[in-house]
C-alpha cells in the first residue's frame, strides 16, 4: 500500500515538471472569410437593427453588405466598403483609408485620417 502511495505520488510530482505550453497568440484576420458574425442571406436595402457591432452580411450571391443608417434614417443594408478583416479601434490603418473592419468585440471600424494618421475609428458614429 505504501509503494503505491508512493508510486502516485512520484506520477504527480513528475507532472509538474512538465512544461505546459503558453497560450497561442490570437489569429491574425485580414480578410472577410475569418471575419465573426457575418450574417449570409441578407437582402440589399432591407432593414437591420444593429448599426454599432456585428454589421456585416452577405446576400445570397456574395455581395458583401453592412447595416447603416444614412441621416439617422431607419437602418438598412447597404453595399460595402472594402473589409479588411479584424483589427484593434485607434490603431494605425495606413494604406486602407476608406475601407472597414470589424473590432473583436464586433464594434464596426472604418479607417479614416484624423491629424495627419489613418485609424481605425467607429464607423457608426
């Protein structure tokens, strides 16, 4: 009985000494195809309620869309800009001025010039 106690015991410890893998850093996304939330079958023109996150859809033949609201009219998809996948607010967006992106969090971005630097800022504002 003892041996084994023993035996258990030199399992565990032996565990511990076994280096465990840090996590993995998160997935870079460039591209519409990795982008979360895209909602698929989106009608052009129809309406939508949520302009701030998880804006983005597909029609039935691909067209890309997003859910806006021109004028503060009622929202509605509209054709979109260039995505360029998943990027951080306020970072740096140089080269992509007047394309869009989605936030982690879904928060939709749109990457214009503000004194002198492309960002990435909130495109439902």
């Amino acid at each position: 009985m003892q041996a084994r106690a023993i035996a258990i015991t030199a399992i565990l410890i032996a565990g511990l000494a076994v280096p465990v893998k840090a996590a993995a850093a998160p997935q870079e996304c460039n591209d519409p195809s990795c982008v979360p939330g895209i909602t698929g079958g989106v009608v052009l023109g129809a309406p939508c309620a949520d302009t701030a996150h998880f804006v983005f859809g597909t029609t039935s033949w691909g067209r890309l869309v997003f859910c806006g609201s021109p004028r503060r009219y009622a929202p509605r998809y509209f054709r979109s800009p260039p995505l360029q996948g998943v990027r951080e607010e306020n970072s740096l967006c140089e080269g992509a001025l007047n394309t869009v992106a989605q936030a982690p969090d879904g928060l939709f971005l749109t990457c214009i010039g503000i004194d002198g630097a492309a960002r990435w800022v909130r495109g439902d504002t």
